[in-house]
C-alpha cells in the first residue's frame, strides 16, 4: 500500500484506495491520436497532466472533431481480490466522455463506448452513458502488485469534450452487483408486468427471485411468485406476473444471492384502473351546451358511450342542422344569433338516453367549454404525419373516446414544407399528401381538424412560420377546414428584438394580426395562443379573442414538470379563466409519448397520472391527449374516459380551481360548479404516504350532504373520509352543501 502511494505521488496522480476499491482522478494527457498510445511499455513522462473529472476544455485543451489519450499508471494489490464475494472480475468505472472511448488495460481493449467516425455505422455520442468494463480475472491482463497502464481513448465531436463527472475506480464487484431489474406494465385485457432480471457482468449469479403483488389498501398480498434463477450476461430473464387492475397494487421484486444472502430490491406501484366500466345502454357524456358563431359550419359529435349499433334522433331540431342517425354527428348552419333548445336522444339494443341541449349561436360563442381532443407534440414531435393523425383519430373513435367529447385532432409542428408556394401560399411536406383530404376525413366523422404555426419566420421546429403571410395562412386553413390553430411564438423573437418599446402592445401585435384575418373566415377557429404565459397573456388573451393562452413553457413526463406547471404556476390564474378564454397549462402526457417517432410509457406514476388528470380537469384546462391513441392502454383509456370527472372540466360554469388550502404537502383545489356542487381535489404533493382526514381538513367536506368520489363514481360514507393519500397521489370529491 504504501509502495501505491509512493508511487502516486511521483507521477503526481492522487489515489484513493480501499480494500475492493482503488480510485484515480488525474491522468497524463495527450492531444490527437495514435495507436501506440495504448501500449504499455510507452513512455509518456512528457505528457502533461489532466484532471479526468472536468471537461478537457475547461483545462485549457480546445479539441473539436478530434482525439485525446489518457494514460493512467496504476498498481493493483492483490489483496484486493482475495477475500472480496466472487474472484473472477474486475471492474474498471470510467469517468464519462464526451463523447465515445476506447479503454486499453496493458494494451488490451477491455471496453468501448459510442462509435468513432471511422466505426461502422458511423459516429455515434454516448456521452451521458456510465461506463463500467468489467475484466476477467482468468484472461490474466491483469498485472497484480505491479504497475497497470490504463490508456483512454476519447473523440469529441463538439465542446464540451474529453473525460467528466467521475473518477476512474477499479473495484471487485460483490456477486449481485451486476444485476439489475426493469418492469414493464402492460394493462390491456389481462394486465401482467413483465419483470426482467439482467446481469450486465460476466459472472453467474445464482439465486431466488420473489416477487410479491400487495394490496395498497389492505396490505395485504394478493399474488406473486418465486423462481430458481441464474441471470447471465447478455441473456436477460423475463417473467411475466398477472395481477388485478381494479386493485391498487404494488409489486416488489427481490433476488436473494444464494451464496452470500445479498439482495436488490425494488418496487414498482402497477397501473390500475378507478373508473367504473361504462353501462352497454346509451349514457350522454357531454356538457349540455355547444357554441358556434352564425353562419360557421356547425361540427359537433355528441359523446355518448354504449354499445354500437346506436340510433341518434331529435326532437325540434332547429331548421338548418341535421342529425346523422347513425353517429349522432350535429351539422349545419344557423344565421342569426340566439340560444336553440332541443332535445336528443340515443338508442340501442340495451337502452335509451335523452339530453336537453342547446346550441349557442353568437359571435362571442365558441370555446364554451375547454377543448377536448389530441395534438401530436408531446408523441411524435416533428415526425408527426397524415397517417399518424389518421390513426389516432380512427383509434379516438374505436377506443371510444370520442364518446367522451375528444374531438380535436391537431397536428403540431411538422407539417410546413421547405419553402412557400410561388404565389406565396404555404405548402405542406410529403408526409401531408393532402391537408383538405385530411379534414374533410375528419369532419365526416364528427371530429375536428387543428393545426400550428409561428407568427414568426420559423417555428420552434426550424420550419416556417407565418410572418407577412398571415392573411394567405388563414384562408389556407379555411381551404382545408381548419377548426384550430395553435400560434406559437418561437421565431418571433427575432422580430420582437428589433421592437424598441417592448411593453405588453409588442406581445399583443402579433396575435391580434393574425386573430384579424381568421375572424375573417367563414367558420369557427378555434385560437390557441403559445407563448409561454410572456407579458402576463392571462391578463390580455380575451382582448386578442384568444380562446386559450398556454401559461408556461413546455411540460415534461416527469413529476418535477408536472408539479411545477400544475401546482405552482396556475395558483392564482382561476380569475383569468371562463367561458370562451381558458388558462392552458400544456398538452396531457399520460399514454405513450416520446416527442419522437420512439414512444415509450410515460414516466409519471401511475398515482401521478390521476393527480394530474384530475388538477387539469379542475383547472378548466385544454384536455389536449398527448400519445399515440392506436397504442392506448386499458388504464389510459380509464384516465381520460371518466364521465364524472371530465364534467368537471366541461362544467358551464367555466370557473377554474384556485389553492384552497395548503397544509404542509396536502394541497387542496376547489372550483364551484353550475349546479351549485363544488369540485375539490385533494393532494398529497410530498415523497411520502399521508393519512388524511378529509372531513377535518376542508370544512365543505364537513358540512356536505353528499361527498361524491368522481374516479369511482360513488358517494362516500362518513367513515371512508379519512383515508391514505400515496406520494403524489389524490382524491377527486365533489360536495353538494
Ligand atoms: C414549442 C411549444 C410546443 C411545441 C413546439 C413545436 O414552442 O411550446 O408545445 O408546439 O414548440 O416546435
């Protein structure tokens, strides 16, 4: 040990060592790049020395599209290995490169991470990724009590370059170390998590695998199993485990090493579904009420679930709409302003539902409720095209969403070609064969068709924007049916740069130019405003006709973005909210998204997926699906298809929730509701369970004559008032005093 240190400090690298665990921050460096460099018998005395915890160029080395070699001299003892769990490998943890390696133990490659320019398939940056080689102690590259030579080979495309973050550590792993296990939730028809077991080291561990199903309610264990396992390197194992979607579970996965009793651990909370099954008979949906401006197309497709085949009848229907009988799709025109009453009625083999509705028809009578419907950002960003709005859309109606009010289908960015036409106008690109083809498809079905710009030159996605082609814009998207449009800031920073007076007028102008022109069209659009709640939008959307003004920047599947958009940034804004102009506190991301054509499950919890459906519903916000709807879950469905609490999104009265109450991490939304009941989501925002007595915390609660719980869609009993709220989870009520 001493000969270590010694040793350490004349080539000046400091060394930490303990009994499995020897670790090196400094290094000799070189610029550029040979094949020599990895030999150990080189001498690179005259190499000068790095620090491979910080990037290379904050030490004063600017290498762009170019290598660099570390070299590192390091003698390792033979005690280290003797006594540890296993005596057959040796791990080297490499600091992380920006952006690939090659690591050389006494001239041996042991490990590579990312791919060179020259590698096939060419260069490829893994520069977050941890590099851990692991060396077989058998293959004897290994020089024990003598001096190792660990060269590294790093190539940076763009600054910051070369070796971060972390030490170099040579350890002895223990047995299980190497393992790790990933879960996969798969909740259609019979709902089971795949658990697999991988072993990313070249040693056989053998063991028990126990996995256990409990009930979070009861605690008590409802399923599981256990298995006799050997995971091997490069062969994962996959188990399969039902469970019951209806119960709130949570499983717990443990392998147990036979030989030193070491285990890894971890739970996973599953899916499971709150909302009651709809009944096969006919059940309206929807709010009462839908406003159209005179002379607009009417589109409107009455959510109503239960079984197909449906028949769809009215009584005095007002002349000029017409009812399709077999979808229930509203259409028409009405010219002169005022309130039409009238009653529809759907039936089926197994019932018959009636609602009173009335169509609102007024110049200021559009978005009388918060839009409901799919935007393609948060899934596929800018790989979005015709056949992916397509599918989403057949998929809103088969999965029976849109029996629940999801009825605009908006494209994002993506969609704009290269260049305008030569007259001026904008073109689409390939992926787009036909947008009027795509909206007439749309209308057909009763659905909606949206679409996005920039009053910019371009869009956040680099393609164009609508500056000095506004007027042209808007009557493109009148030729194609155009029933939304998201105007998303972006690129007209550059314009508003050049502004001398940046007062709130500079934040206005854009948006009231463009809203001009769409008023200007013969039907109803629907006037999103993105740009991020700048010059307080709240305070001056309805002026520019807005219908709905996004508030914050750009959420996320993480709870840190949903936390921070949600709960801290709407505090405050309930006044700004009614009907015809709503707060927007950004798209859903529940389902599968990925903001690429990759899409994997949301990130968010399952407890977090009801806390954040029920704060956007209570906050009157656009219910904008965010995933692919074709590859939609049994849960996700169950999310977004809860009559009772999307009611309260779609309530008349179009008043937003506001922070009633915040006691330590239980924070409680409220907003009254037309008929006189009040909206009350309770939540526990903290990293801990919380018992909770409701009644004691909110007075309403107390003093209700019914407490409703909206997600099952029962009334609760004194007794059941007082229950445990998981971390990030909630309870939705609705009282009526
Ligand atoms: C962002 C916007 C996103 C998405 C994206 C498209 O500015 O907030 O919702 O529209 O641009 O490039």
């Amino acid at each position: 040990m001493k000969k270590l240190f010694l040793l350490a400090l004349l080539i000046g690298l400091s060394i930490n060592v303990s009994a499995q665990n020897v670790s090196v921050s400094k290094a000799r460096f070189q610029r550029g790049d040979d094949p020599n460099w990895a030999k150990p018998e080189l001498n690179d005395a005259s190499w000068s020395e790095i620090d491979m915890t910080r990037n290379w160029d904050k030490q004063g080395y600017v290498i762009n599209q170019g290598y660099g070699w570390y070299r590192v001299h390091l003698k390792l003892s033979s005690s280290m290995i003797k006594g540890a769990d296993q005596q057959k490998i040796v791990v080297f943890n490499l600091p992380k490169a920006d952006d690939t390696d090659e690591c050389y133990l006494n001239g041996k490659l042991i490990g590579k991470t990312g791919r060179m320019p020259g590698d096939k398939g060419g260069y490829r940056s893994a520069w977050s990724t941890v590099r851990n080689y692991p060396v077989n102690v058998k293959d004897g590259i290994i020089r024990w009590d003598a001096d190792n030579v660990i060269a590294i080979r790093v190539y940076n495309a763009g600054e910051p370059g070369g070796l971060f973050d972390n030490p170099l550590t040579v350890r002895v792993p223990n047995a299980i170390e190497g393992l790790s296990m990933h879960f996969t939730d798969v909740n259609d028809g019979q709902a089971h998590c795949d658990v697999q077991l991988s072993n990313s080291y070249p040693l056989t561990t053998t063991g028990k695998l126990d996995i256990d199903i409990t009930d979070r309610e009861t605690g008590k264990k409802i399923g599981g199993l256990s298995k006799k396992l050997s995971p091997k390197q490069g062969k994962p194992i996959r188990l399969s485990v039902p469970y019951d979607k209806k119960k709130i579970c949570l499983l717990t996965a443990t392998f147990t090493d036979a030989k030193t009793g070491k285990k890894i651990s971890q739970k996973f909370p599953l899916k499971y579904i709150l909302t009651p099954p709809a009944p096969a008979a006919p059940r309206f949906n929807g709010a009462p009420l839908f406003g159209v401006r005179p002379n607009s197309p009417v589109i409107y497709r009455f959510p109503v679930s239960g079984e197909r085949p449906m028949k769809f009848t009215a009584d005095n229907l007002p002349e000029g709409l017409t009812l399709s009988e077999s979808d229930g799709v509203l259409s028409g025109k009405i010219r002169r302003p005022g309130n039409l009453t009238f009653t529809v009625t759907a039936e089926n083999a197994k019932g018959k539902a009636s609602q009173e509705f009335t169509l609102k028809v007024g110049d200021r009578m559009i978005a009388l409720t918060p839009p409901m419907g799919w935007n393609s950002w948060n899934c596929w960003a800018l790989s979005v095209s015709q056949e992916k709005v397509m599918s989403s859309a057949q998929a809103l109606i088969d999965k029976g969403l849109a029996d629940y009010g999801y009825c605009y289908m908006n494209i994002d960015d993506g969609w704009e070609a290269a260049e305008r036409n030569p007259d001026g106008t904008i073109a689409v690109n390939e992926k787009f064969p036909s947008m009027k083809a795509l909206g007439d498809w749309l209308h057909e079905r009763g659905l909606k068709f949206g679409i996005y710009s920039s009053p910019g030159d371009f869009t956040c996605g680099g393609y164009l924007g609508s500056i000095d082609h506004e007027k042209q814009d808007a009557e493109s998207y009148n030729s194609w049916g155009i029933d939304y449009l998201k105007y998303d800031w972006c690129g007209y920073s550059r314009a508003h740069a050049k502004e001398r007076d940046k007062g709130v007028a500079s934040y206005v102008r854009p948006y009231l130019l463009m809203q001009q022109f769409l008023r200007e069209q013969p039907r109803d659009i629907f006037y999103s405003l993105c740009q991020y709640g700048m010059a307080k939008v709240w305070e001056w959307g309805p002026f520019v006709d807005a219908n709905s003004w996004r508030t914050t920047g750009d959420i996320n599947d993480t709870w840190g973005s949903m936390y921070d958009i949600g709960f801290q940034r709407q505090a405050g804004l309930a006044p700004y909210a009614a009907p015809g102009h709503w707060n927007d506190p950004d798209m859903l991301i529940v389902g599968k998204v990925g903001w690429s054509s990759n899409l994997r499950d949301s990130r968010l919890t399952p407890d977090e997926q009801y806390t954040h459906i029920t704060l956007w519903t209570l906050l009157a916000s656009n219910m904008l699906i965010g995933c692919d709807i074709a590859q939609m879950d049994d849960f996700t469905v169950g999310l977004l298809c809860n009559h009772e609490v999307n009611l309260i999104n779609q309530d008349i009265l179009g008043k937003q929730a506001d922070r009633v109450l915040k006691q330590g991490d239980i924070e409680v939304w409220a907003r009254p509701l037309a008929d006189g009941g009040t909206a009350i989501g309770i939540f526990n925002v903290g990293d801990e369970d919380q018992q909770v007595d409701m009644k004691a915390l909110y007075s309403d609660i107390a003093k209700a004559k019914t407490v409703r719980d909206l997600w099952r869609q029962k009334n609760l009993s004194a007794g059941e008032l007082n229950c445990t709220i998981p971390t990030h989870g909630c309870r939705y009520l609705k009282v009526t005093l």
